[in-house]
C-alpha cells in the first residue's frame, strides 16, 4: 500500500489507481504460469473441469498466501469459487494513509489475472468491484461463477 500511495502523490489518483490495477494482473498472468509449471502442466494447458481449476486454485494458495493476508476461500458448489479477506492488508494501509475514498481495489484483480490467463470463463458478484469493499460495505468477498464441466 504504501508504493501506492507514493505514485498517488506523484502521479495523480486515477493514473496510481490504473497503474496498480494494470500492474498486478499482469503480474498475476506470470505468476499463475509459474504455478502451472510448477504442478507439471503443459504450457498451454486448458481448463475444463471444475475439479482441475479447483486443484489449481488450491495450489496457488498454498504457495502465495502469507500469514499477514487474513483471506479465506472455498468451493460452496460446482462451478463456484468464493474468497475474501478476515482483514485486508490493502485497507489497512490505504486508509492509514487517508486514501481510502479514492483508492481502487487491486487485489481482486490478482485473482482475474490467473483466471483470465488460464483462459478461465467467469462472471463475479459484485459484477463490478469498483473502490474498496471492505471500506464501503464493511465487507470484502467475491464470489466467481464458471461453466465447466
């Protein structure tokens, strides 16, 4: 939070707040590949079961999930992942800081990342995540919808 929070005051709100968003899914697609290998994937392994991107999923908690990060996450149904924090880092810092009514999640976009290069179809609830969560509703969860098999 607090890189953020320099580049909001050297660069503006709205340019820090696309850089970071911009940033952190770009490097989340890396991350995400990295993972896959790790587990012995094909490089241009394609997802088509809910049970292997469950088993994907789950691998990449266990490798990225400090014990600063109070998250949560978990399967309810078929086709359904849903996650967010006990406590979020993010927030925490950005208000300190007094940006919290300006500030635009990053985090969830860490999540799109890995999905979104995978090849991973999705539809999320909130549709949007625009702002804070945690700071507009008390509350940060989102919860992904796939169609696999």
């Amino acid at each position: 939070a607090m890189w953020l929070v320099g580049a909001m005051q050297e660069t503006g709100v709205e340019k820090a707040n696309k850089i970071n968003k911009n940033a952190v899914k770009a490097m989340a697609a890396i991350e995400i590949k990295r993972i896959m290998r790790l587990m012995g994937k094909p490089k241009n392994a394609v997802i088509t079961t809910f049970e292997e991107l469950k088993e994907i999923i789950d691998t990449t908690y266990k490798l990225i999930q400090p014990e600063f990060m109070k998250l949560y996450y978990g399967f309810p149904e078929k086709n359904v992942f849903r996650g967010g924090f006990h406590e979020c880092f993010a927030h925490q810092g950005v208000s300190q800081a007094g940006l919290i009514d300006v500030y635009q999640c990053g985090i969830v976009m860490r999540v799109q990342g890995w999905l979104d290069a995978l090849g991973v179809k999705y539809e999320t609830t909130p549709a949007a995540f625009d702002g804070c969560q945690m700071h507009k509703t008390g509350k940060c969860e989102i919860e992904f919808r796939f169609n696999l098999d």
